[in-house]
DNA sequence: TTGGGTGCAAATCGTTTGCAACAGA
DNA sequence: TCTGTTGCAAACGATTTGCACCCAA
C-alpha cells in the first residue's frame, strides 16, 4: 500500500469534515494494495478479506470518495460491470489496450498521444480536463502460437512508450 | 433513414435466418432517423411513435441485433446510462469530446490520431481492431461569456480537423 | 404449418437508500 | 454529546427472461 496515496485520503476525509474509520482504512487498503483493476464486488471481497466486518454498502459509499479524492477512476472495459483503476496516481496520462483474444488488460503511456490529443481539444476551442482511451486489439502471437510472451504470468501489464 | 444501411440490416437479418418484422422496422428506423445518440429507453419512445405496438423487450432484443450487424455501437458518454451511437457507418473513426460545462457532445475526426493509434498498437505488439476515445473539455467561452457558439441549436456537433 | 418473434409481467442483478444502532472527534 | 457512519434489508432501475400467443416464410 502507497503511504503517500493513503495520506492524500486521510487529508481529503479530514478537509470535508469526515471520520476517519476501520471500514475507510480497509476499502483503502483493499483498493490499493496492487495494481489490478476491479469491480465493486470485487473490492468488496477483497476488503473483507482484510476487515470481514465490512459491508457492501459501504464498499459502494466509499468508491465515490475515493473517486472524489482523486485517488481512483472509473474505467471502461468494455463488458457490463463497472471497473475502477487505482494506478492513475502514478500513471495520471495512460491509457488501455484490450486483447480481443485473451482479455488482458494493457496499460500504456505515450507522450506523442497526450501531446495530439492536447491539440486536438485546443483547436475544438476547448481546454483539455480528462481523456480516456481504450484500444481493443488482436494479439496476433496469441492466434498462431496458442500464447503470447507479453502477457503470461501477469494480468495486467505496463507499457510506456519512448518517444522516437 | 439511411437505405443502404436498411439495407445491411435487412441483409444481415436474411443471413441470420431470422425474420422481417414490423416491429424490427421500427426500431431500425427510430434508431437511424437522425444522428443524436440515444438510450435504449429513449429509443422505444422514439420507436413508439413510429409504431405503438412496439413493446420494451423487443427494444432490448433487438439493440444486439443492429451492434452484431455492426450497424451501431455503444459508447461510453459517462453517466450510468449506456448510449449508443449510430453514426459509425458514415464517420467510422470518429470520437467524442464532451464538454463538462454543457454536456454536450462534439464528434469529431483527426487523421493524426488515427495514425498514431495505429502505431501505437503495431508498437504493442498487437493488430488494431477497434477503440473508442472519450475526452472531457471545459469551453472556455462558455465559462467566460454563458454561451459557446459552437454549441448553440445543437445536441451534437461533427467537426472534421483536417491534417496540418 | 412451423419455428422464430412478440408482449407482458416476473425475475435478475448491480447499486442505492431508509433507518436504527454505532462510534469518531 | 453530537453527528457522521455503518449494517441490514428493502427499494430501485435498467435489463433480461419465461411463457403463451402471434405471424412471417
């Protein structure tokens, strides 16, 4: 778990006038204590597995803080359940790539990209706020060879692009 | 209503061994009637008035339908609702911006970006299939002066930034 | 004729909420 | 103490589904 992303939350709980609770702690903790991404019931599992005391409720009241903080992001996976990213914090411009085949999730980084879209919105007339960018593709690898090196041994995978 | 779309949609219902129906007409036409994206209960009230008779279900059932024909797509405009867009067939590679200061929605083209997904992907080690790009944007002359020319008598707006 | 299509209402499922008990500050 | 917080279960809302009837081919 980051302890400076943890002491980010506590500021923003105290600022609006919240309290600091064992269930808070837990989701926290559950949220961040890797990279994956998931849903709310998954975090739900995941925090009762530290707290078993914790309930879906406040799972689900504390995602939107958590999001109001900053701290996390809602994502578009594509599939019908929500799925939330803990790793903009130290990620703040990536973006995903899906495979169409197995359904692992890519996340990457590319300066040439953040720089067009910045373009892109200036010359709409807009000032840029968020983005958010999701690639499904084939790996070609994983057809022909039945599996694929990126991706074996992990479920989600980082990628940052130079810029050449 | 688009006839060579109909066209497809007819084709591609022939081909399924599935049948001509009254009500899937409907739909159909609700759904390509104009550009404006929609919502599946936005699209039975506007398929409703073009035949009464159409229920709810069928609405549902038959949104799958025009996606697996790859007539319309889903996109992710935020909010809960899921909203889909039948704008694909004539502007296959568009995104959206959505400005938060209004809601609206500006579909726009950049054949930079297109490239530079492309390359992206190639880099990653995959074969480009589809992706979807969402960005948020403030208006500036929105904030500054309370309306933005670019938005007025319009729910959504299609610009075209020609490579430069 | 016949198997797919439809409308209706019930079921499902993710998420939200009312409320009484609880607990930080 | 004084509010914000929690767990529970009920409520909610979008979507799906079972089933009897309907209709395109």
């Amino acid at each position: 778990m980051n302890q400076e992303i943890k002491d980010r939350f506590d500021a923003f709980v105290k600022k609006k006038g919240l309290r600091k609770t064992g269930q808070r702690d837990a989701i926290f903790r559950a949220a961040f204590a890797n990279e994956e991404h998931f849903t709310a019931e998954e975090l739900l599992e995941r925090t009762k597995a530290i707290d078993p005391n914790t309930s879906r409720a406040t799972v689900y009241r504390t995602i939107p803080l958590l999001i109001e903080a900053g701290l996390l992001r809602e994502i578009d996976l594509g599939g019908d359940l929500k799925h939330y990213d803990p790793n903009f914090n130290d990620h703040p411009d990536h973006a995903h790539l899906i495979c169409v085949d197995c359904g692992k999730v890519i996340e990457f980084s590319d300066a040439n990209l953040q720089v067009l879209e910045d373009c892109i919105v200036r010359r709409l007339g807009f000032r840029p706020s968020t983005s958010s960018l999701r690639i499904e593709a084939c790996c070609e690898q994983l057809r022909q060879t039945g599996t694929c090196e990126n991706l074996i041994n992990a479920r989600l995978v980082r990628r940052k692009l130079p810029v050449r």
